[in-house]
C-alpha cells in the first residue's frame, strides 16, 4: 500500500496499464465508504416471557483507540421500541435522525385520544422493516450504512420482538441475537440460555438480565475494542421502556491475568 | 369597495391604480368568513384556541382536530380556507424538517413564523397563484434548556472550549400570525376570523404585554374569548377546539398539546358562566359563504 | 347580460372570497348518482346506486376497493376518482411494503385532501370533480371520511353524497343514533334504507343497480369485499319486504 488512498482498491497501473478515461469517469470510478471510522462493538438481546432485554457497551472506537467513552449506543424510538447501533457511530447518527424525523412525522398524524395513538404507533416490526428497506436501498446504492442494528420491543400484536438487518440490508429474527463480536463470544451463551421460542416461554425478565450481564463481561474479557461501561434497555408489556446508560461491570475477576505469558510489560 | 368590477381585481399580482392588489384583499375576505381562531401568549407559555362550527350532525364529535402541531413544539391555527390551512401547514412541517436536517435543532418559532411569511407572500406574486385564503396563528415554545444536537450520541469533553456563555437565557413563548399578503407581526394576543372584533377587545382587556397572565388562566380567557366571539352566530352549533404549550416545567414539557378534557370542560363551564347575565353584544355581521369557509 | 368575471378559474377569488370554479366543481358532485356511507363499533359499511347509459349497456362502477381494509365510493367524474383510487392504491401498498403496516384511513384522506388542494390554487389545474366516501378499518377501528374537490376532508359517522343524497342524508340524521351499536347486517340495511330514500318516486333499488362494500374490525374482522348482483338479493329482500321486481325507469343519466 502506498500513501495515495485515492488509489486503494483500484486496479494497479503497474499490474492492468493506466485507466482508459475515455471508458467512465474523467477521474475514474466514483467510490464510496470503504471502511468505518468510529466504530461501536457488539450489540446483544434476549427476548423473555413478557419482553427482550437488549445491552450495549459506552465506547466508541477509532481503530483500536479507545475515542470516546460514554457513547448511547441504545436509542429509545418509543414506547415500545428500542433500536442498538453496532458499527460505524456517524451512520448510526445519520440513522438516529433519521428516526427522529420519522418519529415527529408520526406523531402529526395522533388522534384525540390516548389508547387509539398507542394502537396507530409504529411497533418494532414495522420499523424493522423500515430500517431493513433503508439499509437495502443504501447497499444497492454501493453506499451501505455500516451498521449492525438489532430492533428491539413489541410487535403489533404485543408480543416480544427481536430482529437484526445488517449494512447489507439482510435481516434476521431469532429467540437470542448478538452483532460483531457478540455474535461468536455472546451468542453462545445466550443460546444456552434461550435455545428456541419455547424456551423463551418460559424465561422470566431477571434471568434474562442475568444472562445479558454475564455475557457483558464475557464480551469485555475478550473484546479488545469493548468498555466495562455500558448501556441496557428492557422493553416489557403495558410497562414504559427501560433505559439505564451508565451500568458498570461488577465483579471483575482479573486473575487470570497473571498466568498469562509472552507479552506485555513482563519479564518472562 | 371601489374599485371593484374596474378590472384591476381579477388577477393576482396586479396593483391597482390607487396601489391595491384587489385578490389579496378578496382572500381577506375568505378569512373573515371563517370560524374565530384565537392565540394567547402567557408567561409560560401559548394557548390557541379555535371556534369550530358543526355544519352536519353526521360529522364524528371530537374528530377534524383542526389545530396541527408543527415539528414538536409549535401550534397552528387558522381561520378560512381548510384546505388553505392545511396545505400552510404541510409548508410549515417541510421548513421544520428542513431546518432540522441543516442545523440538526428544532426550528424556533420566530424563523418560522418568518419562513412561512415568506411562502405566504410568494403567493402574492404571479398571477399563476392564488393567494392563502387563510390568517394563520403560530404558537409555540422555544426550549430555555440546552439542547444537545440532534443525533448526539454522547455528552462531549467536560473540560476546554465549549462556547457557552455564563448566565445566557434563551426560549420563551413565542405567538405570530401570518396574514393572506404574507404580512405577520410578533404577538401578545392575536384573533382572527369571523368574530375577530369582539376577540380583540375581549384581548386587550387581559393586559397581556404585562406578562403577568399564567398558562391556566390563558386557557380560561382563550375559552371565554371563543364563547363570546361566537354570540354573533349564536344560531349555529360549534365545538371549543383548544391546545397549549409550555415550558419544560409547565403541564406539557415544552410539547404543543391538546388541552386535557377536564381543563377544557372546566374552561367551557367558566366561560358560559360569565356569559350569562351580559347582553349580547352588537357586531357587523359578515354574510356566511360556502362549505369551504367554517 | 350579466356575467360572473371571478369564475373563469381557480385562482381568481370573488369580492366576496369564494372560488367560483371549486363551488362548481362541487356541483359536479351533485350530477352523480348516490352513494352512503355508514360506519357502526365494528363494521364501515358502502351502498351506492349504478346508473346504465341505456338498457343493453353495463352498468358503472361506483365502489373502489383500494387495499384489503378499505374502499371508496364516488360520485362525480368517474375519470377524476380513478385518478386518486389509483394513487391511493399506490399510497397503501407502499405503505404495506416500508413499514408492513395498513395505511391509516385518516392519513390517506389527508393526502388526496392536499393533492386536491393544489389543483384550487394553481392556474392550469382545475379541481377534481368529484366527491369521495372512504370508508374501511385500521388499527383505530372502523372509520368513514367524506372528500370534496375543495380539498375538504372530514370524519363522519355517516354521509351520503351526489344526486338527491340530501333525502339519503335526512335519513341517516333521523337514525345517527341507532348506527353505533348496529351489527353487520343493521349497517347494512340502514345504508340501503339510507340509499333508497335518494330514489326518485318511479324507481327501485334492484340486483342490478345496487353496490355494497362491507368491511369489519375486532371479533368481526372481515376483509373489505365489493358485493353486487345476486349476492345482494337477499338484502333487498329482508330491507325491502313488499318489493316487487321493478324495472328500472326512464330518464337515467350517466355520470360525466
């Protein structure tokens, strides 16, 4: 690699001859986000009996520089709603205004009284299928959001919802999801915790949150781009969405630490 | 009107002789045939209010707000034209969302108000046009809190240059309406429609520009102002359509809301109270037009 | 001879503030034949009269179904309502597609009440010229709203509009009361009743003549269905115990 990034991932002079001009562009082929700058890590959910309980950790990251630490990866839609950026943290920005131009808009159409709003209100299957046509459009653009999302709340039926759609625009439903990294360390666990939508049948809400805590500090163990602080929401029926921002992971256990060789400051 | 039939008057956009442009003063016309609307501005915060006449038994009660909120802290209400009305609406939305997506904040009121005279007043212009058959009364709170950005995902550096001035107060309740010329002025009580005559003097009696008046008994006065401009046309049904909005503290946390049916009812018991033992009141009676016009 | 200078076109107000060219469009309205719009707790519930240009021809389509929710009935230019049933359809399918939610009635009606608003103050355009009943179910349950060319929309109970929809009207005032807890077939033998009244002396509501659009909500949840012909027999039968099998009579127009 040289130090002309206007020359990253395009066909090399050297190997293909120059670019012929007269074939597209004066200046070549237009291109687009190649790689996300400030970059949020895993974002894991568990769906329970009456709810889904959905974490994300506070750190935004530039390359392995640990940038900004108290960064709201969780963002309230409304009532029953609540959406977890993975990836690139000015997507999510552009995203989360986004979301809230559609959340204003939405409201303009309210009627008088309270119980018909909360029926008319989009839920989480529809902004799923939302955010699912908007990352779709902007792949097939070439110019893909680079995010991870996981839709969280209920669905019109009231029922506990979970979905993923991805920078590519795929999207998925499962009883457990994890982005990033969550997807190999969390999504294990969390599996074992709620194999199918039977078991999610019978999960209460603490143990849910008991798992996702656990796997928190699995996922800050390992994940070298992860935080001890993070951010956890709890969408349950008939009760107003939880959002606590400033979680701490508790009872840490480093002592393994010692045993281990070959790098860092030790002497061997 | 003297000039009528001259032919200076069947176009947009033409002076007459004498300086005029006849269209916009019949659009005017469209106003005053138009149910009262109302806006009170109090110390902590603005109440519109709005006399909607029922022309049909079949219409559903309590539906056909006609009161629309405008990115989430500002009220409009108009008297003429509905679908005038609601196409100023839809505008005010489309510059609200747009000034969004430039400074990433909500619009304030008084850019607003300014935007939209100037739609207004475009429409003034061409003769392809007509104008707004419509006087619209813009309400609203600016935040007196600091904002974060729209899309702020975190709370910045604690420390260093931050741009902030010690001591600086913003916000407050704003009220404006915007006139068929494009014409609007800052308001402490603004009135328009049909029964604009006797809501103005019923406003000037309530020392507004002293800021002493609280939201609650705005919501009192808006309502015992409709009742009383609606003793000209005594004759038809109408319902009270009422909003507010307040400061971040007050009842609706710097949202334009409806009024609560309890407040509302209370504020309509008061006000035909006070209604009771007065005689009425004489007005020049304006001759009612078509559907179009409530 | 007298002539009225303000009528020429929408963008033109009288002295007095009205729009000539909306009011008559909104006589447009008046030329085509009724229809009648009921909603109850659980059902919204369309009835019209179809007009043949003569006896050998077909005859006119009056209620649209526009998504599996709800339809429209028209009366007006038959033209000018394919062209908004058209736009609705695309506004609800894409709402079905964006979000995975049926459109909401309320917000349907708003956006042919603006589109129709530009064509009164534009010079060019004219107003639609026709009246619109919409009727169907969302996630607020049953609603009926009536559209005129004036870009007027409003939330009804229950609403007749075209020729002679004011007897139709007279009716439905006289019965508002009866309509909210109304079952299905109720609903729809008011409407037909409603219908009826808007009849001239020498004609009848037939197998023929006659549209229902019927659509539910809630334990009654049924999807919205165009029922005419044979299917509607029986209606007119239990609604209209001593009729005979009239023909119908003369003097019949079409809409424009």
């Amino acid at each position: 690699m040289n130090h002309f990034p206007h020359g990253w991932g395009r066909p090399r002079d050297d190997v293909y001859g120059a670019y012929n001009h007269a074939y597209l562009q004066p200046d070549g082929s237009k291109q687009h986000t190649q790689s996300p700058i400030v970059t949020g890590t895993s974002v894991i959910a568990v769906k329970f009996k009456d709810g889904v309980v959905i974490a994300a950790d506070n750190l935004a990251s530039y390359g392995s520089l640990a940038r900004f630490t108290d960064v709201k990866r969780l963002r309230r839609f409304n009532s029953r709603v609540v959406l977890g950026f993975g990836g690139d943290v000015s997507d999510m920005q552009h995203l989360d205004r986004l979301l809230s131009t559609l959340s204003i808009r939405e409201d303009y159409s309210s009627t008088a009284s309270e119980s018909d709003n909360a029926a008319r209100e989009l839920n989480a299957r529809n902004l799923h299928t939302y955010l699912a046509k908007v990352m779709y459009k902007r792949r097939s653009e070439f110019n893909p959001l680079w995010n991870a999302i996981l839709v969280v709340g209920l669905d019109g039926e009231s029922q506990p919802f979970l979905a993923t759609v991805d920078l590519l625009g795929t999207t998925f439903s499962a009883p457990t999801l994890a982005t990033g990294f969550g997807a190999h360390l969390a999504q294990p666990i969390l599996r074992r915790a709620v194999p199918d939508e039977a078991a999610v049948a019978e999960m209460t809400r603490e143990k849910a949150v008991g798992v996702v805590r656990e796997c928190m500090k699995v996922l800050f163990y390992r994940d070298a781009r992860s935080i001890d602080k993070y951010s956890m929401a709890v969408v349950e029926k008939e009760k107003e969405v939880e959002l606590v921002e400033d979680e701490q992971l508790e009872q840490q256990s480093w002592a393994f630490a010692e045993g281990i060789k070959g790098y860092g400051t030790q002497t061997v | 009107m003297t000039s009528i039939g001259t032919g200076y008057d069947l176009s947009n956009s033409v002076f007459s002789p004498d300086g005029r442009n006849f269209q916009v003063e019949y659009a005017v016309k469209a106003v005053e045939n138009g149910g009262t609307a109302i806006g009170i501005r109090c110390k902590d915060g603005v109440v519109l209010a709005l006399e909607k006449l029922i022309h049909s038994r079949l219409l559903k009660k309590d539906a056909n707000k006609r009161i629309a909120t405008v990115d989430r802290k500002v009220g409009v209400v108009s008297a003429g034209l509905l679908p005038d009305g609601r196409h100023f609406v839809s505008r005010a939305r489309d510059e609200a969302a747009q000034w969004r997506s430039i400074y990433k904040s909500p619009i304030p009121t008084s850019s607003l108000a300014d935007r939209m005279g100037g739609y207004v007043q475009a429409y003034t212009l061409y003769s392809s046009v007509r104008p707004f058959g419509v006087t619209a009364i813009v309400g609203g709170w600016d935040s007196e809190a600091e904002l974060g950005v729209d899309g702020q995902v975190g709370s910045g550096p604690k420390v260093g240059a931050g741009g902030k001035r010690e001591g600086a107060k913003s916000g407050g309740p704003y009220l404006y309406m915007i006139e068929p010329s494009g014409l609007y002025w800052g308001y402490y009580g603004a009135a328009t429609g049909k029964g604009r005559q006797a809501a103005k003097a019923e406003l000037e009696k309530l020392n507004l520009a002293d800021g002493e008046i609280s939201l609650e008994q705005g919501v009192k006065e808006a309502a015992r102002i409709i009742y009383v401009a609606h003793e000209d046309s005594k004759d038809k049904e109408f319902e009270l359509e009422m909003t507010w909005v307040s400061s971040l503290e007050g009842p609706t946390k710097g949202h334009h809301q409806e009024v609560p049916k309890a407040l509302r009812e209370e504020a309509e018991r008061l006000a035909k109270k006070s209604l009771e033992p007065e005689d009425e009141e004489e007005e020049a009676r304006v001759e009612g037009g078509d559907r179009m016009e409530e | 001879m007298f002539r009225n200078n303000y009528d020429n076109d929408s963008v033109t107000f009288s002295p007095q503030g009205r729009i000539f060219q909306v009011e008559y469009a909104q006589e447009a309205v008046k030329q085509g034949s009724v229809v009648v719009g009921i909603v109850s707790k659980t059902h919204a519930v369309l009835a019209a009269l179809k007009r043949n240009a003569e006896e050998l021809s077909s005859y006119q389509k009056k209620i649209i179904e526009i998504d599996t929710h709800y339809g429209i009935a028209l009366a007006g230019l038959a033209s000018d309502a394919r062209v908004l049933s058209n736009f609705m359809k695309q506004q609800s399918l894409a709402s079905r597609l964006t979000y995975d939610r049926p459109m909401q009635l309320a917000d349907i009606t708003a956006r042919i009440g603006d589109r129709a608003q530009i064509n009164t103050q534009q010079y060019g355009k004219r107003p639609y010229g026709v009246g619109l009943l919409i009727a169907g179910v969302d996630a607020t349950g049953p609603h009926l709203f009536e559209f005129q060319p004036s870009g007027v929309t409003q939330e009804m109970v229950a609403c007749g509009i075209g020729a002679r929809s004011q007897m139709a009207r007279t009716y439905l005032e006289r019965n508002l009361e009866q309509f909210e807890g109304s079952n299905r077939e109720e609903l729809i033998r008011h409407a037909l009743r409603a219908l009826k009244e808007s009849l001239s002396q020498d004609k009848e509501l037939t197998v023929d003549n006659t549209s229902l659009g019927v659509v539910g909500t809630g334990d009654a949840k049924e999807r919205f269905r165009l029922f005419e012909g044979t299917e509607i027999q029986s209606w007119l039968e239990t609604t209209f115990e001593n009729q005979g099998s009239t023909q119908e009579g003369e003097g019949m127009d079409v809409d424009k």
